[in-house]
C-alpha cells in the first residue's frame, strides 16, 4: 500500500499528460476548447499543492508549450498561467523556459491575459527569500540577486498591464526582461517580437486600389 501511495503522483501526472498529447491544440477544435482550460487548472492546482513530480515537469513544459503557442483561446491561455508559474519550482532550462512563457503572456495583446499573469508572477515572485536561480542546465542564463528581483516584483506591481497603451508596455516589458536578464522574444505573440514587414503592393494592385476608390465602389 506505501509503495502505491508513494507512486499515485507519477501515475496521475503520467494520464494527465496523455490527454495532452492526445488532445489537439487548434483553437477550432471541439475537444481542445473542452478539455484544455480544465486540464490547466487541474495540473496547477497539483503544481502548487507540490503533488506534480519532479520528474515529469520537462515533459509537462513542453507539453503545455505547445498547447498555448499558437492559441488565441483566453480561456485556455489565462488557465495556463498557474502551471507554468508552478514549473518555476524547479530551477534549470524548465525553469527559465517557463519564465520566458509567462514573459510571452505577459506581452499578449489581450489585457486579460497579461493581467492574469502579472498577478500570479508578483504573488510567485514575493516568495523568494533570496537570489533567483534562471541558469539553464547547459550553464547559460544568470542568477537574479534578490535586490533586483525586489525591483522586478515593483515594476510587475505598478505597471497598468490592462492598459492599451502599448509604448507604457513596451516600455515595462523591456524592463522586465533586462531585469531577469532574459532574451527578448524574436518571434511569437508577445508585443515585443519584431512584426512582420507588410508586403508592398505592386503597382498594378495599387493603380487597381485607385481605380475602385475612385469610382467609389
């Protein structure tokens, strides 16, 4: 019976990451929009119950990575944000991928979405009683000292992230992100990946632009 008890976690994290890899991760998908948002909550109510085990957290961030890369579902992408704020628990290349997450969140266009992760970020990060450990396993990436990190938790706090004024969030996401000493994005959804140069029309698209306007249509 103590040998069950003591593997029950690996056993329920193990099924919940089969419906993950089972379950698309389309926004159009029936199955997605019913089971993904839920599935979320689930494994960050465990996360932060300390009942997800260690050992199965890579698979995890990869997992719940892929289910909100390319989503726009807001349900599906604030439920996320409690599991990859418990995948901060452990530090090493998880850790720091899903802090870069939570920065992605955090530059979202919905006001939601990055309202909802700068809460939980502030709460994750107050617990911190000393220096913040963002080195990935390959020995790249830094630790953060606690005087900063005090610095980042205020910067979290008093910046409006429901606002759409984007030159204030441009401005505090930088900020963020030189603070926590990460990568700026170079691609994704968050408003600091560089945006794509608008294809310049041909002259014959914009003669025929002209023509429709003119004849009012």
């Amino acid at each position: 019976e103590g040998g069950d008890e003591a593997g029950r976690p690996v056993a329920v994290g193990t099924e919940l990451l089969r419906i993950f890899e089972r379950v698309g991760v389309k926004d159009s998908d029936a199955e997605a929009k019913r089971l993904l948002s839920p599935l979320f909550v689930t494994v960050g109510v465990l996360l932060a119950q300390g009942c997800f085990p260690a050992s199965l957290a890579s698979t995890l961030g990869e997992s719940a990575a892929v289910a909100v890369r390319t989503s726009r579902d807001i349900s599906r992408l604030r439920a996320s944000v409690s599991v990859f704020i418990g995948l901060l628990r452990w530090p090493g290349s998880g850790r720091r991928r899903a802090m870069d997450t939570l920065l992605q969140l955090l530059g979202y266009s919905f006001p939601t979405v990055r309202q909802a992760t700068a809460q939980a970020l502030y709460i994750r990060l107050i617990e911190e009683a000393g220096d913040f450990d963002l080195c990935s396993d390959d020995g790249g990436g830094s630790v953060v000292p606690l005087a900063v990190l005090a610095e980042t938790q205020e910067l979290i706090s008093v910046t409006p992230w429901g606002t759409d004024n984007e030159q204030a969030l441009t401005g505090a996401l930088r900020e963020v992100y030189t603070k926590l000493q990460l990568d700026l994005p170079t691609g994704g959804r968050s408003i600091l990946a560089p945006k794509r140069p608008k294809e310049r029309r041909s002259d014959a698209e914009a003669d025929y632009a002209d023509l429709v306007r003119q004849a009012h249509y």
